[in-house]
C-alpha cells in the first residue's frame, strides 16, 4: 500500500500561508473597506499570527517525527484557544446586550505592546456586536471559528501522524525485525 506523506515543511509552510492569507483578508476588510477590528477581532488576529510564527518556524526547522509533533501540537493550542475566542465572539455577536467589554477589553487590548509594535493590524478601535455583510451567509468571528477549527482538526492531525511514524520508527530500530525507516 502507497502512503502519501508530506513533509514537514511543508505542512507547516501550508498551516503559515494560510494565516497569512486570513490576516491579510482582515487588513484588506479594515483598511480598505473600513471595518473597524474590535478586542476580540485584534485577539482572534493574534492567534493567527501566533500560528503564522510558529508554523514558518516548523517549516525552517523541518523537525522530524517527534519535533513535528511537537509544532504541531502548539500550533493545536494556538487554534484552540482561537476558537475559544471565537466562540465568545460569535456569542457576543447573537447576544448583543451583553456586548465585549468595550471599555475594558479594548483598553486592555490596546495597552499591550503588540499593538503599539504593529497598529495598522493589532490596534482595536470596533464594537464587536456590530454586524457587517456576511461573506457567504457567514458573518467573520463565525468564519474565523471555521478556520481556527480547521487548523486545530489539520494540526492534531499531523501531531498524531509524527508521533505514531516515531513510534513505528522507533519500534523498527529497536528491534521489531524490519528494515529502518
């Protein structure tokens, strides 16, 4: 039986590129089409560029089995905790009274150093309760949750992949009676 394997590199090249794609969608949305990024836009943003950072330093790295996983399984930990802002947001956005903490989060968002480093994508100056044209019937906190959801499926994924390859390696070397790896 084939097996089709990818290598690290460029899996996680992969992983960085969509990231990229997806903050310089919510760049083109703010500069050019005023839609203004609130606390929890300028959070989600961050862990996509979380993802981004650690993905392009798995794809220079190019780990093998268990240093894979290990990228892997961080870029999970970025994504899951994506998808749990996300998730508040989207909350937020279906149960506007509530809202996000405006005054709070907003100053907290734009207090840390991130945003002073780059404004033009980490500055927060939106409400998150407030409802812009949906991009194919899905408004973007709910877009952002499909894509951090993704990410998080495609990157524990590939964690568990590495890691049995490094165990069936392992086992291999050590004597299971096969040819190495």
């Amino acid at each position: 039986m084939m097996k089709f394997e990818l290598s690290p590199r460029r899996v996680f090249a992969g992983f960085a590129l969509i990231g990229v794609a997806l903050l310089a969608e919510a760049l083109i949305l703010q500069h050019l089409k005023g839609v203004a990024p609130c606390p929890l836009c300028v959070m989600q943003r961050t862990g996509f560029l979380l993802i981004v950072l650690i993905a392009l330093a798995g794809a220079v790295h190019q780990p093998r089995s268990l240093g894979a996983a290990g990228y892997s399984g961080t870029v999970a930990l970025v994504a899951l905790a994506g998808m749990a802002v996300a998730i508040r947001h989207v909350w937020v956005l279906y149960h506007p009274k509530f809202g996000c903490g405006i005054d709070v989060l907003e100053q907290f968002v734009n207090d840390l150093p991130t945003a002073k480093l780059l404004p033009w994508l980490l500055h927060s100056s939106g409400e998150c309760t407030a409802p812009h044209e949906p991009i194919f019937g899905l408004q973007l906190p709910e877009w952002s949750l499909v894509w951090f959801s993704l990410l998080f499926l495609a990157s524990i994924y590939y964690a568990f992949q590495r890691r049995s390859d490094a165990r069936a390696s392992t086992a291999t070397l050590s004597g299971g009676g096969g040819k190495p790896l």
